[in-house]
C-alpha cells in the first residue's frame, strides 16, 4: 500500500501554552520562546512504532524535514520525499504542496498529524478524493477526521491492509476562527469532508453489527417518508452526510456543506443563507416550517456549530416537534454527555434544552438529552 | 486449594480440513446398498416409481462422494478443532450463562421412554411428559411470581416475539389501536427491539445514564398516549442492577402500557426477586441458560413465556393442564397469539428443566444467584487489578452476575484492542470471549460471567491468562495483535466481505453459482 506521511510539525504547539491554536506565525514564535515542544513529532513516533512491524507492506511518501522525512529516518523505515519545504519553518502552503505531490504518486492512503488548521490544509486540496486518517496532534479538533490516539490511527492502516473491501465514511472537516477564539468567541465552521475508513470489530458470536450506514439508511427513509407526508411545510435541511442520505432517497441533490429548503417535494432554496431563510419562512405570517439537521459526531452540537445559517430568527419560536434530528446511534455513542446548542444566545439555548427523540433508524428512536 | 496450570503449552489440533463439499471422487460410497431381489423389484416395480412424480427429482443432488472413514476421520478432525463448554473455562462468554449442565440430564433425555416419543401420539400415551411440562410451568409460575406459563417457544427470541404479539393482542381488545410505540434500551438484546419493529411497532430507546440504568428522565420524556410498552432488562449485561425498576414500571402503567422483563438470564436474581412483585405484567425465561442445558450450538434451546392473569389468554398455545385426572394440551384460545412453532415446544430443554428445577429446590436456586454474584465479585476483584482494564459506568457500584469491562485505556497504550485479546485468548485455551452486542456503548468491550459453577482456583485461572495476555500487550503487542498462534485456525479472517453483497454466500450452492465465478 502507498501510504502518503505528513506532520504539521507546529501543530498543537500552542495548546499547552493556552493560546488556543497555533495558526500564524506569530503565535508560533511566542509557542517556541516560551519553551513549547513540537508535540506533533512525538505523537508521529508513536504512529509508526506500531505501524513498523508491516512495513514490507507499505512505501511511505512524504515531504522533506520534520514534515515527515526526519521521523520516518528515526524509526528507521524505507521513504520516498516527494519535496521540501521552502524555508525551515512550514507553512500551510507547504502541507498543501505536499498533499497535491502524494495526489499525483497515486497513494492509496494519507496519514496526516495536525488538528483543525491542517485537516483544513490537507481537505482544500484532497476533498474526499483519497481516504486519510488524521492523528490528533492539534490545539483544536473540531473535525470528524481523526483517530482517537495515534496507535487508533495505527490501526485503522491496518484494517485497510488487510481487508478486501475496506469501508469508508465521510468525515466533517470543522474549523474555528482563532483571533475570534482568542477573543471568547466562538465561531465554528463546516469546511468539508474527507473519505476516512471505518474501523471494522470482529464479529462477536450473538452480536450482528448491521452497520452504521444501514442505520443511517433507515433513519433517512424514516424521515424522507415523514417529509413527503408533510403538507403546506418548509423543510429546512441542514448539512452534513446524514441529512444527504435523506435527499438521495428523494432523488435530490444535497448541498453538502450548506442549507437547502424543500416545499411539498421540491427543492426551492440550494445553499440558503440566513437571509433567504428569513425572506422564505418569515416572508408571510403564519408560514409553517420544520428543521432537519444532525449534530456533529464527537461534539454533539446541535445549532450554531456548522449550520449557523439557521440563525435564532428562524429557532425562536419552534417546538421540539418542529427539530427532526437524524443521527446514528454510533454517533449519539461518541457524544460525551449531551447535545448541547451555541446559537450565540444563552436564552434561546436554555429553550432549546431538553429530550429530544431522535431518528436513529427506520421507525427507531433514540431519546437523547440536549443540555 | 487445587494445582492451577497458569502455563498449559496449549496447542490445538490443526488439520487444514478441507470442507466436505469439497472432499471426495465421484462414485466413492460408505454403504453400498444391494439391489432389491428379482422377486421383489417384480411385484413392486422400479423403486422410484415409489414416489409421486413431482417429489422427484429430475437430476440427482450435487452431494460429496465419500466413503465412510473419510467421512468419519473428517467429522473427528473437526471435533479437535472446536473448543467446547466442557473442556475449557467458559467464563467468558458472558449474558450466556455458561453453566455446567450436569450429565445425568443427558441420561433422561437420550432415554427412550424421552427420546422416543413422537409429537403425534396420543395424549394418553404420553402423560409422563405432559405431566413433566405442566410441573415445569407451575415452578415457573412460582419462579417468576406470574399466573400463566406457556413452555411453547424454541427460545429467549421467540418468547419476547410471543410476549410483544400478546401484548398487541391485549391492546387491541381494549381499543388502544393508536399504541404504537415501544421503549426499549440501548444495552437490550437487540431481539426486544427486533420483535417490536417485526410486529409493527415504532421502538423508543432510553441511553444509560452516569449511573450505568437507563435514564429514567429519558422515560418521562418519552412515554405518552402512544405507548404500549417497556421491554427492559434488569440488570443489563452491565450487572448494574437498576434500584428505580418499580418507577420504570409505573409510569409505564401510568399511560396504560404494559411491562415486560427481559429474563433471558436470571441468574443474577433467581430466588432473590420476582418479576410480578416488581409490578411487570410479562416476562420470559431462556431455559436453555439459567436453567441449564448444553446451548451455543450444542443443543435446541426453549423459551418460558411467563404472563400475569389478565394476558392468560393471548398465550402461545398449546399449553398444558391437570383436570385432577389427566394431563391434556390445551390449545382452545380464541384469543391466543397461536403457535410460535410446531407441537408443545421443546421437550428435551424441558426435561432438563425439570430435572434442574427437582434437584436443586427452591433454597438452592436461591443459592445458583447467590454464588453466581460471589464469584463475579471476585472475579471483577481480580480482573481489575490489570493494568489497562477498567469497568466504566457506575463507579463504585457492585455488579451482579456479569459484568462489562474496557479494554479502552490499554488499547490506547499499547494499541491491542479486544477483538485482538479475542483473538489472543485462544492461545491460552479458553475460548474466545463475548465482547458486545452492537452498538459497543462501552468501549474495546469485554463481558465475563463467571455462573455459580466455577470453582476459585478455575476462575483464578481464567484471569492468570488475562493477566499475561495484558503483560504481552505492553511488552510484545505484536504477539496479541498477530494472534492466534496456537488455534486451530492460525490466520485472521478478513471479514470484510460481510459487507459486500458480491463477496458472501450462506450456502455452498450460491458460493458456486454467484461468488466462486466472479
């Protein structure tokens, strides 16, 4: 398997320092005078420590220095660099660069260390067009793209060695704006997906496990039947894989990253912003509308994370009824807790608390507390 | 105390069989049956003329060819390469209840005056085992607390099936046709789910809370108008035994649903508490587990379904009764759920009950939960002192008869997880053990349970090979993650094409036909 390697080797050096992010020169400068390490090295060691054992099995690409060149020299295993970096401290343009040069060599796989900052980096070039797997090594990790640990992500490689029909997902690729984090302000946005492997169990004697995409397909037709039942009702469908599926079952097409509007059966509104949503659902009294969103997994962000183009206009005034949540129980599993919301305004928060029902499967619901 | 082989060198025959289908030559026979003589086939004409002709076939079947001692030394050679209840410490296999089934049972049941008996005799003629059934479902009554039993499911899937179809029936007497909601949990067996959605109903599933029960919020939240019923366990495969039980059921109640408890394995509170007195209105038995019986593809298995006096009459029938004469089926409900299966159930499971139920008496099953939870105690005592295994959920709080424990912090350590223990157990000579149903609430699960039967020094046993398989983790995880070693299979399988519709087959027929050609 051609496997590309690549460290953002500043990633995650501001975080113990508390300066929330290390995107931009500056930060990094301050990171390194204060006596930060570059903890994305450490974490890459780990990585291939568990992954050496196969490695007549794997040709690494990587990008010169401690993007990826330097480690793989460490742990003494066989590397192909496809470039260098320009000047001795990387840049985002240099972790792009590198992942157009392991596009180009046809790898099967790319391994990325970094958080948010370079998941954004590595997506911008790649989409979902090459699986990765992402090794948390960030300040921020707001995305869906990573293994838990380095050794998780360890794994995942060789799940993908040794099955014949791998599985995949997509991921969602989040990022926060960091002078507005600095600030105490939260801003979190939905830069894309990327194509990263599902990590296979052995099937256990009594236990048949259908799949998280079986699951999603039945909680998709659960709510599309719902939706074409649905008389003189907007549906405000929100982003992301889940609320796709549903739209593919209707024979439309989902805006992926953005929020679409369906009126009895068809599409009247393709990437809405929170305007059109005002214009359409606020332009006459009385007009009756719904929402459909999922949350994101590991997080459990419901509104205001990703689909802030459903504003607190369009929220105030809802019932619970009116939010269809679509979510797999594999994703409620990876939220710590609760749902929670960050609509930028605590009293609406506070009235979106409470259970919710959610569409975990065709004619299955899960009852899940949003805080 | 015993000698205890924490070292046993274990190595499992490893024969490479080939599978039958595809064994053997073309005319190779193990009886080669004579012709009929000339006298014979003359009055009766060609033997095939025997059978209608539509029941025959027009080609002959594509068996394998092979003599007997071929047949014989491949079926013995498979035999070495299993590895059964009875000759490993089946701790492991956890919600399974793995419990000696004492070999005098087999006797009864493989006598004639049992094994010979024919569903379509005469009732007269088989009053011994109707008399064995109606006894059995009277201990059951006194067991469970309930008024009614009916012995007629083949197992713990089809009485929950049985109880939720009695349950649609005893709705609709009552005019409640808009109740079409069951709540469920997501640590459940997947069959209370299963058979709610395969009678139609919508399932609601309740998430555990920090104290390992099912949110009893949620519960609140959820019930309405639209419930029919709650399907719960308790305690779940965590052992947490859930203290608000009797709250559960009464808000149930409270919005006119029924309560069914999931009994598969009762040993955690055989003897101890009662499913009536907690307030249910239904639950079943798996008497192939808690009662004792060779199962896990060993043996038929049998389901209880137990019900209080106002479901009586939606039982599956036929049940049996004493009219202080005779013992008779009685399968004359008209507002019965009907059949699950043929005939009375499954007789031989039942003989095994019964024998089960006789020897030990109501102080000993009391005794069968009370062990089982001293010994899950210390085996959890133990098993806990291995660095890299935890027990999530309810810290502090005992558990009962299983427990589910994380392999998570060793795994993000070393990097082994528990399908490579799984694996790796193997090696040691036990079998592989019982992780979790789907979704994994708990992470790199692991769920043992150690039943009344093990002794110390088994268990003692059982967790030396966890303890080193742990050492081997942090020090050569290589091993575990290349695991098995020892197995009679020594390759891992790549599964992957479960998922592939292009890439299985469920039988060697469409293996040929559709994924041997591609």
């Amino acid at each position: 398997m051609k496997l590309g390697f690549v460290i953002n080797p500043y990633a995650g050096i501001a975080g113990s320092l508390a300066l929330k992010g290390s995107d931009g020169s500056e930060i990094r400068e301050k990171a390194l005078r204060a006596g930060a390490e570059k903890k994305a090295l450490v974490r890459a060691e780990t990585f291939l420590r568990f992954i050496s054992p196969h490695k007549n099995n794997l040709e690494f690409y990587t990008y010169g220095g401690d993007m990826g060149e330097s480690s793989l020299k460490k742990m003494a295993l066989p590397f192909n660099v496809l470039g260098r970096p320009d000047a001795p401290e990387t840049s985002a343009y240099d972790t792009t660069q590198a992942i157009s040069l392991m596009k180009e060599a046809g790898v099967d796989c790319i391994v990325f260390l970094g958080g948010d900052g370079t998941a954004r980096d590595v997506c911008s070039v790649l989409g979902d067009a090459i699986p990765v797997v992402g090794v948390p090594a960030g300040v921020k990790m707001h995305s869906a793209v990573y293994a838990k640990t380095p050794t998780d992500a360890a794994e995942l490689i060789l799940s993908l060695l040794s099955s014949s029909s791998p599985l995949f997902k997509l991921g969602e690729v989040m990022d926060i704006d960091e002078a507005q984090f600095r600030q105490g302000r939260l801003s979190a946005n939905l830069y894309g997906y990327m194509k990263i492997p599902v990590a296979r169990h052995m099937q256990g004697k009594k236990s048949v496990n259908l799949g998280e995409q079986d699951a999603l397909y039945g909680a998709a037709k659960f709510v599309a039947r719902e939706m074409e039942g649905g008389k003189d009702v907007f549906y405000v469908v929100g982003p992301g894989t889940s609320t796709r599926c549903i739209f593919d079952l209707l024979g439309l097409e989902k805006t992926l990253l953005g929020v679409d509007v369906l009126f009895e059966g068809r599409l009247i509104k393709k990437d809405a912003a929170a305007a059109d949503l005002k214009t359409l659902l606020k332009g006459e009294e009385g007009r009756k509308y719904k929402i459909v969103v999922t949350t994101i997994g590991g997080q459990g962000c419901l509104f205001g994370r990703g689909n802030q183009q459903i504003d607190p206009d369009i929220l105030r005034g809802l019932s619970k009824n009116d939010i269809i949540i679509v979510a797999t129980p594999e994703k409620l599993l990876s939220i710590p807790g609760a749902l929670y919301n960050d609509t930028g305004d605590p009293e609406l928060d506070r009235f979106l608390s409470g259970y919710y029902r959610i569409r975990t499967g065709d004619r299955v619901e899960a009852v899940f507390l949003c805080k | 105390m015993g000698t205890i082989n924490t070292e046993r060198k274990f190595q499992e025959a490893r024969w490479d069989e080939p599978i039958i289908l595809e064994m053997g030559n073309s005319g190779e026979r193990g009886v080669l049956m004579p012709s009929a003589e000339e006298k014979v086939q003359k009055a009766v004409g060609p033997a095939d003329a025997l059978l209608p002709e539509g029941l025959r076939r027009k080609n002959a079947p594509a068996l394998p060819e092979l003599s007997q001692m071929q047949v014989l030394r491949h079926y013995l050679r498979l035999s070495q390469e299993t590895i059964g209840t009875d000759i490993n410490i089946d701790i492991g296999l956890g919600t399974c209840t793995m419990k000696y089934s004492p070999k005098i049972h087999e006797n009864f049941v493989r006598s004639p005056k049992v094994r010979d008996l024919h569903p379509y005799q005469d009732e007269s003629t088989v009053q011994g085992m109707l008399e064995i059934i109606y006894k059995t479902q009277e201990y059951l009554k006194s067991i469970s607390g309930m008024d009614a039993i009916s012995l007629q499911p083949s197992g713990g899937s089809q009485a929950i099936y049985g109880n939720v179809a009695a349950m649609r029936r005893y709705h609709e007497e009552h005019g409640n046709g808009h109740k079409d909601e069951i709540i469920t949990t997501i640590l459940s067996h997947p069959a209370n789910p299963g058979a709610a959605s395969t009678l139609g109903y919508k399932v609601i599933t309740l998430y555990p809370g920090p104290d390992g029960c099912p949110d009893i919020e949620a519960l609140k939240a959820a019930i309405s108008d639209k419930t029919a019923g709650l399907m719960i366990t308790n305690p779940e495969d965590t052992g947490i035994y859930n203290e608000r039980i009797r709250e559960f059921v009464d808000l149930v109640h409270s919005v006119g649903g029924l309560c069914c408890y999931d009994q598969a394995n009762l040993n955690g509170v055989f003897g101890l508490t009662r499913a009536k007195d907690a307030g249910f209105d239904m639950c079943h038995y798996n008497l192939h587990k808690s009662f004792s019986s060779p199962h896990g593809c060993q043996g038929p298995g049998a389901g209880a379904q137990c019900v209080t006096s106002a479901l009586a009459k939606y039982l599956a029938t036929p049940t049996v009764e004493f009219d202080g004469n005779k013992y008779f089926l009685d399968g004359d409900h008209a507002d019965s759920i009907g059949k699950l299966r043929k005939f009375y159930g499954v007789p031989a499971v039942m003989v095994r009950t019964y024998a089960y139920i006789r020897t030990l008496g109501a102080d000993g099953m009391k005794q069968i939960a009370e062990l089982s939870i001293l010994n899950n105690n210390y085996l959890l005592l133990e098993l806990l002192k291995i660095k890299g295994l935890n027990m999530p959920l309810a810290e502090g709080k005992r558990r009962l008869e299983q427990a589910r424990l994380s392999w998570e912090e060793l795994t993000g350590e070393t990097g082994v997880t528990t399908d490579d223990i799984c694996r790796r157990i193997v090696d040691y000579g036990f079998q592989d053990y019982f992780a979790s149903h789907h979704p994994r609430v708990i992470p790199e699960p692991f769920t043992p349970e150690p039943v009344e039967t093990y002794s110390k020094d088994d268990i003692d046993e059982f967790v030396a090979a966890f303890k080193s398989i742990a050492k081997e983790a942090y020090e050569t995880p290589e091993v575990v993650k290349s695991a098995p070693h020892k197995a009679a299979l020594y390759t891992q399988i790549d599964d992957s094409g479960l998922s592939d519709i292009d890439k299985f087959a469920v039988t060697w027929r469409a293996y040929k036909k559709y994924v041997a050609k591609k």
